[in-house]
C-alpha cells in the first residue's frame, strides 16, 4: 500500500504522456487525482467528494490530460456533490480570474476549492511537493490572483479575504496586514512534508491498511 501513490501517479502521468498533456499542468493534475484517490479509499468516501468534480467532470478531465486511463474510474465511485456557499463563492473567484476561462481551467477552480476544505497547507492538499508549484499553479493558470498575491499571503488565508471582500464582510480587524498581531499566521512559512510523501511512508495509513 506504501507504493500506491506511486502506481497511481506514475499510471496517470504516462497515459498524459502519451496524449502530449502539458508536463506541468499534467502533473498538477496526476497529484490532485492521487491523493484525492488516496483519501477516498482510506476513508470510504466517493473521489468526487474529495476532488470538487461531479462524474461528468472527472470524466471530462480524464478525457482532456488522461485518455488512455479511463479504466480507472471504474473502481472510482463518483455522485452528484452538495456544495456549501463557501465553497461556491471561491470556485466563482478562481473561475473569474482565470487566465484563458479554458476547461482546465475551469475544472481547477473546482478542485482548488474542494480542496481548500481540508486542513493542511494548500500546497500540501492539492497534493504538490513544495508551495513553490502552487505558485506556478496560480502564476500560469489564475495570473490576477497571483498578481493581488503580491505579499505573498499564505493561499487559504489570501482566498478567505477575497471571499470577504466578495461578500462584504471581513473576520480580520486589522486595517493593514502590517499592523495585525497574528501577521505570522497568514504570511509565516509554509513548512511541512509533502502529504503524498507521507503516503508513501505510510504513515497517514491505518494499520490494517498498511502493507
């Protein structure tokens, strides 16, 4: 089971590969897809829950980077996705500020919203191994996001104050980030192990799962 992140990613990767994806939004992809696959095995929910994308999307994302691995969905369940107002609300920000409003793009919004909804970095959640690539994510695909970014504000953090400039309202008091007491908590260092790395290592496996 240690190397099922590995087989899922490598089996994605060459199957885009071989339909001349884009090397780097291939691999964006390939490590949202592991470990939203991952997460969805281990706790016995359906990969649409972890990835933001309804059947007819993940299909359309397989089609569009993944042609030669559609078998894979077999063993995927897929549903129907209840999404809360918060989650909406960010999925319309990244869509609008999209670079080219392309399906992949669109389909990116999406997962980087659902994935928001997790508890870790975002970097670490969408599966990346260093914030480094989810600035390139933001630079190449969301540019005016990437540009309003420009402190260089934790993600989550930054998506949470547009969703309040969006709605009219603000959880944070301070009038310049500056000024804030909790200054670290929104612009401190983003450390941490790669949460496919710790896959890999087994250690957010349950015993039983472990092999």
């Amino acid at each position: 089971m240690a190397a099922g992140a590995d087989r899922l990613y490598g089996h994605l990767c060459v199957h885009g590969i071989a339909a001349g994806a884009d090397p780097f939004d291939l691999h964006v992809a390939s490590s949202i897809l592991t470990i939203a696959m991952q997460e969805a095995r281990l706790e016995g929910v359906s990969l649409s829950e972890r990835t933001g994308l309804d059947s007819h999307e993940t299909r359309a994302l397989f089609m569009m980077l993944f042609p030669g691995a559609m078998d894979m969905l077999a063993r995927e369940a897929l549903h129907a996705l209840a999404i809360a107002d918060e989650e909406s609300t960010l999925r319309d920000i990244l869509w609008m500020n999209s670079a080219e409003a392309s399906m992949l793009e669109r389909l990116l919004a999406r997962m980087i919203a659902r994935r928001c909804m997790r508890p870790n970095h975002l970097w670490q959640d969408l599966g990346l191994g260093h914030r480094r690539e989810l600035n390139q994510l933001m630079r190449r695909h969301f540019p005016r996001l990437a540009e309003r970014n420009s402190q260089d504000m934790k993600w989550k953090k930054f998506f949470y104050r547009m969703m309040c400039s969006s709605t009219g309202y603000s959880l944070c008091l301070a009038p310049v980030c500056s000024e804030c007491d909790d200054f670290d908590n929104c612009f401190g260092p983003e450390d941490g192990e790669a949460i496919l790395a710790q896959i890999r290592s087994d250690r957010l496996l349950p015993p039983e799962a472990r092999a």
